[in-house]
C-alpha cells in the first residue's frame, strides 16, 4: 500500500518552506542569508550581532518598489514643512513694519507736510548768574623786630646779698631809709639786710652824691631797679608791708 503525496496548499496560501524562506534572517548590507546565531555576513562581512551595550537598527530605504501610502505621507510633511515657513516669513514681516505705517507708491510724489517751527512761547527764561570773580591780594608777613630792653646788671655784694646801682643806668626805684654819711654807712647796710629778711628784691644801698636827681650827703637804701615810675609805684606797696612805712618813689639819675 503506497502513501499519497501531500496535497498542495490552496492558492493564496503559502507551506511551511515558504514560510521558513521569507522569515530567514538575511545581511542587512548585501540580503544574503545567515543562520540566527551568526556574528559576521560570510559574504560581505558585516557584524550581524550588535556588540554588549550597543542597539541594533536595520536601515530601510526608500525604493521606488515602496508602497504608495508612503509616498503620500513624504509629500505630506513636505507641504505641511513650506506652508510653516510661509506663515513664519509673513509674520516676520509685519513685526519689521511698524502699526499704521502707510506705503507710498513710488510713482506718486508724496505729500509735503508742513514744518511748524519750535515755539518758547510760555516756558520760563532761567537767566544764569555769574559769580563774580574775587581776586585776594597775597598776603605780606612784615619782619617782626623786638627790641629788648638795655637792662644793666646790678653788682651784688659778696656774701651780703646787697646790690649797687647799675653802673649808667638811669630809672627809678623804692626808697626805704636815708642815712647822713656822717653815720657811715653800717645803718644802711643793716636796714639792706632786714628788707632781704623780709622778702623784698634787689635790695642795695647806693651814694647820693654820685647822682644828681637825689640830694648828695646820704647813704640811700632801696629796693628795686625800674627803668619806668609806674613800675616802682606798683611796688610800694609791697615795700610799705614789709617793716618801712616811710619808704617812697625816687628818681636815680647821673645827670
């Protein structure tokens, strides 16, 4: 007994090896057919296995052989991509012309518009002061000179504290006792030494008959050399407080 052939599979339908041939993987550079598991194309060599890490992608192409639908699409977004930029062109063009603005033919002169001068008619005149200019003289410093007093000496007695008058020196002074030389002159040297006691200044004893403003014949105590009779009242006084009542101002001059 003999077992029939296979029938054919209807018409429209396709077997099992037609199937195997259309799902069989192929190079996706030169179409030639390589077992699932293979890392390189034995034809052209390209790597069929995509590397640890990296994504695999098959590049289609567009062939004439492509289905209609998508060359419809293609032609689609081409329309869509020129009306966006007609619409983008327009719209940058009337952002660069201002509101309002209205187009002159070229062939037809534009109106003149009429200048109307500036006018200051009710705006304040602000008048500018001028400050006057103030020239200051330089300043000049004049030397200043002073002149100090020719004050002689007076010679002091050794071991006394008694003075002598100044030797050509003209001024006045405190009188405090007149003694007669014919006492000699410890009297006059004696009340010298109470008036130092006591705190006066200067205190000297001098000889009338050397100077022609006092009457001569006496041994003159006084205290005091002042070249000005105001300064020798000032110190009266003092003289007066300190045991001579009597005393007074005297002129000592050798002419």
């Amino acid at each position: 007994m003999t077992t029939p052939p296979p029938e054919p599979p209807p018409e429209g339908e396709q077997g099992p090896e037609q199937l195997a041939a259309e799902y069989e993987p192929r190079c996706p550079r030169c179409g030639a057919p390589h077992d699932p598991l293979q890392e390189y194309c034995l034809e052209c060599g390209q790597r069929l296995v995509a590397l640890p890490g990296e994504s695999y992608w098959r590049t289609v192409v567009w062939s004439r052989e492509s289905p209609v639908w998508l060359w419809i699409a293609l032609g689609s977004l081409l329309l869509v991509a020129l009306a966006a930029g007609a619409i983008v062109a327009l719209a940058a063009t009337d952002e660069e012309e201002p509101a309002g603005a209205s187009v002159v033919s070229p062939t037809e002169p534009a109106e003149s518009v009429p200048v109307i001068p500036p006018t200051t008619e009710g705006i304040p005149t602000i008048e500018t002061l001028t400050t006057p200019t103030i020239t200051i003289p330089p300043t000049t410093t004049l030397p200043t000179t002073t002149t100090s007093p020719t004050t002689t000496a007076p010679t002091t007695t050794s071991g006394t504290g008694i003075i002598s008058w100044p030797s050509g020196k003209d001024g006045w002074t405190v009188v405090l006792k007149s003694t007669p030389t014919s006492q000699g002159r410890g009297p006059a040297d004696a009340a010298a030494q109470q008036a130092i006691s006591n705190g006066l200044r200067e205190v000297g004893v001098l000889n009338s008959s050397s100077y022609s403003s006092l009457n001569p014949g006496y041994y003159v105590t006084f205290t005091g050399v002042y070249d000005t009779e105001n300064e020798a009242e000032n110190a009266l006084p003092r003289a007066r407080n300190s045991g001579f009542p009597l005393a007074y101002v005297r002129e000592v001059s050798e002419t």
